[in-house]
C-alpha cells in the first residue's frame, strides 16, 4: 500500500479523545465491544468488518466511525444491499489525533508475520501508532515509535480467549492504550 491510497481524518484539535479500536467483526459485533465503543468519543474499525450494519449498529459519542476495507471484505462475503457501501472503504487510513497520527492498514499485506511489526514501523515511520488487524490476536507492542497495535477479533470468529478491543486515550501531551478481553466465544 502506498501513502496515496490513505484518507485522512483530522480529529488533533480537540484536546483529548477517547478512541475505541476494533477489527475483524465478520459481520458479527459483540455486544460488551459495542458497549466500549458507546463510552469512546470514536471507533476506529482495522478491516474485516463484514457488512455494513456492523458499522452502523456502533455508536461512539461523537458518532465517527472510521473503517478502512479487510481481506474478507469483497462483494462475495457481504450481503448484496450492503455492497454499495463496501465500496466506500479505503484500504488503509491515516487519524490525527490530539498529540499524533494513527496509521489504520489491515495487516494481510505485511507478512511474513514474524515481520509485520518492523515493516510496518518502516512503512509509518511518522505515525505515533500503526492499528492492524488480520490476525485476530490481540497485541500492544508500545516498545518502539510507532506502536504496533492489534486490537483481536470483536466479533465471534476466532477470538482466541474471547472479544477484545484496545482503547486508545490519546491528547497532546500522552497516550494511553487499554485493553479489553471479554470471557466467552463471543455474543451479538
């Protein structure tokens, strides 16, 4: 993916913004994860969202929603009505935020897997934060700038210890990166 295929939104005016960070719903959003996202000011999803009404059904407080476009979401894996709005989604975004820049890919083109942190930190070298999802499994890797952020899977398939997402407090002067991890396979 190049720069050029990246939109941007802008959110870095305000002074402090709580964002919920999910991925990999396969038209499925747990509803404790959907619960985190109504206390966040945003939600950032990183692809594999499955349709349209998962994007829909989050209610962030200040009612943005970012997504960008997974591996799985093509026309043969979304239900028919919803496909014009699949074709709205980019495949990577760029979010200012109060105090840096989070880069928002899927993370299916960064591989070898082993590699996909250091490529990504080479890809985003100015970003505060890389989002990726793909692998449904949760990880914080805040030990270099960028950090390398894998909210896991928020819906039901292949959780790996139950849905999670991160949320991310992010203002000028610090961020702060929280995970959640709900007990269970996941329930709509």
């Amino acid at each position: 993916m190049t720069t050029r295929n990246i939109t941007e939104v802008g959110l870095s005016q305000h002074g402090l913004i709580r964002a919920a960070l999910l991925s990999d719903t396969h038209g499925v959003i747990d509803a404790r994860v959907a619960a985190a996202v109504s206390e966040c000011d945003i939600a950032v999803h990183a692809g594999d969202v499955g349709g349209a009404f998962v994007l829909t059904s989050l209610n962030p407080r200040l009612g943005i929603v970012v997504a960008i476009r997974g591996n799985n979401d093509t026309p043969n894996k979304w239900p028919s009505d919803d496909c014009e709005h699949l074709e709205l989604l980019p495949q990577g975004a760029t979010l200012g935020l109060p105090g840096g820049v989070l880069a928002i890919v899927h993370g299916d083109r960064h591989r070898p897997a082993r590699r996909r942190h250091w490529m990504m930190r080479q890809e985003f070298p100015n970003m505060r934060a890389v989002l990726y999802g793909h692998s449904h499994r949760l990880v914080i890797d805040d030990a270099a700038i960028p950090w390398v952020l894998n909210p896991g899977a928020a819906g039901k398939a292949r959780t790996y210890g139950g849905p999670s997402c991160l949320i991310l407090t992010a203002s000028d002067k610090r961020w702060e990166v929280v995970a959640y991890r709900f007990a269970g396979r996941g329930a709509p």
